[in-house]
C-alpha cells in the first residue's frame, strides 16, 4: 500500500470534506481517504493499481474543489488569490455599473426609441455581461460541478441563476435582433449583481484565510536554545543545548537553565519547577536526585548525568502528550451547505414545476423560460454567502487589531456557549513567583533590623526570599559578613560581630535554635494557607520568621468582576498543593479547585467535564497546562507562550478580560449573522412579493431586472451596514 497528499483549496466546512472524501473513495484501486480542513489537505492511501495523482486530481475538480499544485505554501497562494479576486471585484463593479447605466437608459427610453436602438443597447449589455462572466467564470465552474457531482451548495444554486439568466438573455438578444420579440426584458445586469455578491464571498473566504494563517505562525512558540557546558575528558566545553547527548556530564550553576533530563551526582541546589509541576517553591536537590529540562537553577552548582535529552526529555514528552490527545473538531454553526442539502432542491423544484405549470397553460415557451429565469434569481438569496462570511471576516479581523487570535471560525462562532472556564493558577490567577508577604514580629523597629540581616545573609542568593529582600531592605546600609555555612536552598550562616546569625527553612534553623511551641502553631496557619516559612536565629535564639507567598496578580479581582455578565462557573486546575490553591479560589471567590494534578491529570479532568456535557474553555499558564488545553473545547493561552501549540484562542496577554471580550465578540457576531440571513430572505421575499402584486412577472416589464439589481445591492448594503457594528465589540 501507498500513500501521498494533496493539497486542496476551497474547503470551508466538514461538508465539503465529506464531499471531497467521497469523490476520491470512489476512486478505483484507492483503500481509504483522510480529509484534514484544517490543513487543507487529504491523505489518500490506495493498493497497487491503475490509480495515479491525475486521476485523483480529477476527482477533486469533478466535485468543485480545487488542486494547489504550486510549489509556494497556503499563505503564498492565499495572497496571491486576495490580489486577484480583489482586480476581479474591481473589474465585475465596473461591468456592473455600465450595465445599470445601459438598463436604465433602456427603461427611460422604453416607447420612445425605435426597436433597432433597443437591440443595439442589449449588444452592448451582451459585451459587458460577456466580460464580468468571464471575470468569475470559475466560480461558476466550481459551484455547477458541485451541482453536478449531488453535492450543491448555495454557491450552487447562484451559479446556476447566473448561467440560466445569461444564456436566456443571450438567447433573448438574439430574438430581439432576428425581430422575433418586441419586448426587450434580460438579465445581464442582475446576474452580474449577483456574481459580484459570489465574487465579495470569495473574497471575504480567502482574507478569512489569511487570518488564520496569522493564527498558525502566532501560536508556533521558538524553542529557546541555551549554552550549557559539559565535561568532556576532565575539560569543560561551552556547547548548544541541541548538542547535549545522553551520558553527557552537564554543569549548571545560579540562573542557568537546564538542558536535559538527568540525575545529580554532585553539588546541590535550589530548583524552580514551576513551568514543569506548577509548584511555584523551589525545590532542594542534591546528590541522586533527578533534574528535568526546563527548570531554572536559582542558588547553588549541580553536574549531573544526562538520562534523556532532545525531544525525549519530559518537557517534551508534555508536548507530545498534547499533541497525541485527538482533537475533536468544533462544528460550525453557520455552515451554507447544510442549508442548500434542503433548500436548493426545493427552490429547484419549486421553480421548474411553475415555470412548466405556466407553459402548459399559456403555450409561450419564452415567457416560461422568463417565469423560470426570474423565479431562479428571485430565489436565489445572493448575500447569503456574504452575510455570514462578512461577519465572521470583520469578527476576527478586529480582534486581531487587539492581539486575540481564533484559530478558525468555528471557536468565534462557538465561544459564547462556554459553560465553564478552568483557570491555571501558576502564573495567571497569581504571579507565579514567591514573594515576602509578611515579617513577624512586625513591629517596625524590630523588623527593619531583622530585615538588614537577612538581607545580609541572601545578598548573593536568587533563592525568592533573597530577590524579595533585596527589593526591600537594600539601600538600608547593609554590612559586609563572614558566611560559614551554606546549603543552597535550605538555609545560610554567618559570624558578625561576634554574633552568629543564621536564616533557612525549619529543617536547617532547628539546628541552630529550639523553636516554641507558640510559634509552631502560627507558622502552620501560614503553612495552611499555602505560603513557605523561613526563620532568622541570633546567638541560637529564634528572631524573626520570614513569610513568602505566591500572592495573586493585583488585577485579578477585577478581570474576575468583569465576567460577571457572562454567566460562567469557574474551576482552578493545578499541579500545585491543595492549600495553596484553595487559598487563592477562597481570595478570587472560586470554590471549586482541582490540586495536585499531574499533566495527564488535568487533561483527563478535562476530558470528563466535556464528556459531562460542559462546554468548557481552559486557560493555561504554563507547558504543564499543555494537554489539558487539549483536551478541553477551546484551548486559550498567549500569544508565543510555550503552550500555544495546544491553544485555539490566543490573548495578547495574561490578563483575562481578554476573554470575555473575545466571548462577548462571539455573542455579538453570532446576533449579527443571523440578522444578516433575516436581511438576506427579507429582501428576497420582498422582492418576490412585489413581482407578484403588480403583476410584473406575467407582463414582462423592464422594471424586473431593475428591482432584481437594486434588491441585491440593497442587501449588499444593510449587511455591511450591520457588520460594521462588530468594530465597537471588542
């Protein structure tokens, strides 16, 4: 068996994939078909047997799609495409208008003007309907062999009015000319109305495109390559992280990165994790212990042993976990081919049984064909396409003016159905670092000395407490020490003035000092609330203790407050400890919190609350947050964030009001294309309704193609009118 790819353009929904799967399964010799919309392309896989790349090509033409064949990717062909429709556009207004003018002139002139001069103007619209047909020959091809192929589409039942329309009034002209007719009533200028509404949705399909290209290039994060050094024979070498192999002895030393997976043979060392486990403490290691790519040493010199570097250290691995996760697709709501399954064989239907019905009362074969002709532009809701497409097309354009990018269409449509939002708390409800919360005792005399020691003591850490306390007691006079005891992590030692001072965790100061019981007590109402402790001794004598606390962003409560109109539940997924997170969920108001959580945990938590029936949007953090934005209905981080990849909405930042703009953006478009249709049938309807009331229809009047021109042009106008509103929702 084989299997190659081809490249389609002109797929918008799951039924012009299913169109296109079908054609090419039908295929002789060909075992299975893959259609991926997203990428715009198909996997064929075939045996052995008469199948070749042109046969398959002609499969996809032969149901109104289109080959790329050209050796310049998507965007390269989309631009190239937005050029061209754009001149196209230009060239069939420009028909259009010298049309109106023609017919115009026709009506004023109607009883006036001899016959001769009436045949010699429909010539003229003969020549200008010639040039604006041939400027969108092939978006008539396209939408007629959908037709022929079982799988119409609206553009199909457009296509086939404008056809229809021209060649009777060709054929009309000719009659007017031979002086079979007397009455001159064509439809140059209304089916060039109309194939210029088909021309401005093809045009909108394609920019639509194009914004999501900008999607695609935002959400790929660059992977950071940093320098590290091995030993090599006893000798140190400064090479790339890329070039690190496993059995590798790797140095990493106060705030370097690290390159690979390993294990600790010598030194220790205070580790963040954070963008790994979402605990934002860092962890103590030494000798035995494991290291993972990605983590920042803050304070101390390890060397450990390479166990797995490249694409099979665990950061990595995270990646892929997301990417294996199947993605399901959102379906869009407003797809025109669902629609015309129903609706076009109707219409069709409808109008040849009237246009037969009126033959076979009347005998007039030429007024059955004009019955027909006029019922089949009547019919047809030119601005359907462009009511829709417009919208969507103005949406995305205009949050991506903000810096929030859609993936496709369908997150747009579908983002105002999120039911609940699952919240990171590691770098998006709080700030993602330690930071010194409070000092006890906090009488003010008491504490500026306890601090100018402490600062004393960290003056060269990048532990947290350290870079808090260098925020707030340098510029203090601090004073030179002696260190005499240092474990990165745990905790330092000093002699001063005969004093030995000391600072660290409990299990390093209850060496140096005995620890009341009182103070016991209010150290685990902090540790209750998430927060890490640290204590200064004096002469063996506890002094001080140090509180640190991941505190919440300042600005979340209000991003919080500001989605109080959109009705959502809320739920914070994390990987770190319980009471930390709850600690957060109880400060921003959440009750709901899901702690301690592995990767594959959150993606699993996600998956059950989609299969409960939510609709739930995730909001990730960091890389950790990566398979459950997978698995959840829309994915949303920021923009060049290492999770991307895994995303389908991205923020311009952190701060999640955001969010409910791109929801409350959602909401508006979703109102407004659907006052759009309404505005599509309204004119339609109307249109139809005043043939039939004053008889125009049946008296072939030359006020029928002028009332079919202006109704497509008037829709044209009320539905950019509308559209336009959408600059004022986000």
């Amino acid at each position: 068996m084989d299997t190659i790819k081809i490249k389609i353009a002109g797929m918008r929904s799951t039924v012009c994939a299913a169109t296109v799967e079908r054609a090419l399964s039908q295929v002789p010799g060909v075992d299975s078909v893959l259609v991926d919309i997203e990428k715009e392309e198909a996997r064929i896989r075939f045996t052995d047997g008469p199948v070749t790349q042109e046969i398959l090509y002609e499969a996809v033409a032969s149901c109104g799609f289109k080959v790329i064949l050209s050796d310049k990717n998507g965007q390269e062909i989309r631009n190239d495409a937005d050029v061209n429709i754009k001149k196209r556009i230009r060239h069939i207004g420009g028909c259009l208008a010298v049309l109106i003018v023609l017919e115009l002139a026709c009506f004023i002139g109607n009883g006036r003007v001899s016959i001769s001069f009436l045949g010699m103007m429909a010539v003229a619209e003969v020549l200008f309907g010639s040039l604006a047909l041939w400027q969108g020959y092939f978006l008539l091809r396209r939408g007629l062999s959908k037709l022929v192929a079982g799988v119409p589409s609206m553009d199909s039942l457009a296509s086939l009015a404008c056809s229809v329309a021209f060649f009777f009034s060709v054929w009309r002209t000719v009659r007017i000319i031979q002086g079979f007719d007397s009455v001159r009533t064509i439809y140059f200028a209304p089916a060039t109305a109309l194939l210029l509404l088909l021309m401005v949705d093809e045009y909108y399909a394609v920019r639509i495109s194009m914004l999501e290209d900008d999607y695609a290039s935002n959400k790929n994060h660059t992977r950071d390559t940093f320098v590290c050094r091995i030993l090599l024979r006893n000798q140190e070498y400064k090479v790339s992280g890329e070039d690190v192999f496993p059995k590798d002895l790797v140095i990493a030393e106060s705030g370097e990165t690290i390159v690979a997976d390993g294990t600790i043979i010598q030194g220790r060392a205070a580790i963040d994790e954070s963008a790994l486990t979402d605990v934002t403490m860092p962890v103590n290691k030494g000798k035995g212990d494991k290291v993972f790519a990605g983590s920042i040493i803050l304070s101390g010199k390890i060397i450990f042993r390479v166990s797995h570097a490249g694409d099979k250290t665990y950061i990595r691995q995270l990646e892929n976990l997301a990417e294996d996760i199947p993605e399901e697709p959102l379906e869009t709501i407003f797809a025109t081919e669902n629609l015309a399954i129903i609706f076009l064989p109707a219409v069709l239907s409808l109008c040849v049984i009237v246009a037969l019905s009126w033959y076979f009362y009347s005998g007039d074969s030429v007024i059955s064909w004009n019955v027909l002709t006029v019922l089949l532009l009547a019919a047809c809701p030119g601005a359907l396409g462009m009511s829709i497409l417009s919208a969507l097309y103005k949406a995305i354009s205009e949050a991506e003016k903000k810096g929030v990018l859609f993936k496709n269409t369908a997150v747009l449509e579908q983002l105002h159905k999120v039911s609940m939002v699952a919240l990171a708390k590691t770098g998006l409800l709080t700030e993602g670092k330690m930071r010194l919360e409070c000092v006890v005792p906090r009488e003010e005399d008491i504490k500026n000395t306890v601090m100018k020691l402490a600062a004393v003591l960290t003056k060269e850490s990048k532990h947290p407490l350290g870079e808090s306390l260098k925020k707030t007691a340098y510029g203090k006079d601090i004073f030179e020490c002696e260190i005499s005891d240092y474990v990165p992590g745990s905790g330092v030692s000093a002699w001063y003035r005969g004093s030995k001072i000391a600072i660290g965790d409990y299990n390093y100061i209850k060496k140096m000092c005995a620890i009341p019981e009182e103070l016991k007590k209010q150290v685990k109402e902090f540790e209750n609330k998430g927060s890490a402790v640290f204590y200064l001794s004096v002469d063996g004598k506890w002094c001080s203790i140090f509180v640190l606390s991941d505190v919440v962003r300042p600005r979340v409560l209000d991003e919080m407050g500001n989605s109080v109109g959109n009705a959502l539940r809320f739920i914070i997924i994390t990987g770190d400890g319980k009471n930390a997170s709850v600690n957060v969920g109880n400060i921003i108001g959440i009750s709901q919190v899901a702690a301690e959580l592995a990767p594959k945990d959150k993606a699993e938590l996600l998956g059950y609350l989609r299969r409960s029936g939510e609709f739930t949007a995730m909001v990730g953090g960091g890389i950790s947050d990566a398979p459950a934005l997978a698995a959840s209905c829309i994915g949303v981080t920021t923009l060049k964030s290492a999770e991307a990849a895994s995303a389908r909405l991205l923020l311009p930042n952190k701060d999640l009001k955001w969010l409910w703009k791109a929801m409350n953006l959602s909401r508006q478009t979703v109102l407004i294309i659907k006052q759009n249709l309404f505005l599509a049938f309204f004119f339609n309807i109307l249109y139809i309704a005043v043939i039939i009331t004053t008889g125009v229809l049946w008296n072939e009047s030359l006020v029928v193609p002028l009332i079919l021109t202006t109704v497509f042009l008037l829709s044209w106008v009320g539905i950019f009118l509308n559209v336009s509103r959408l600059r004022y929702s986000i």
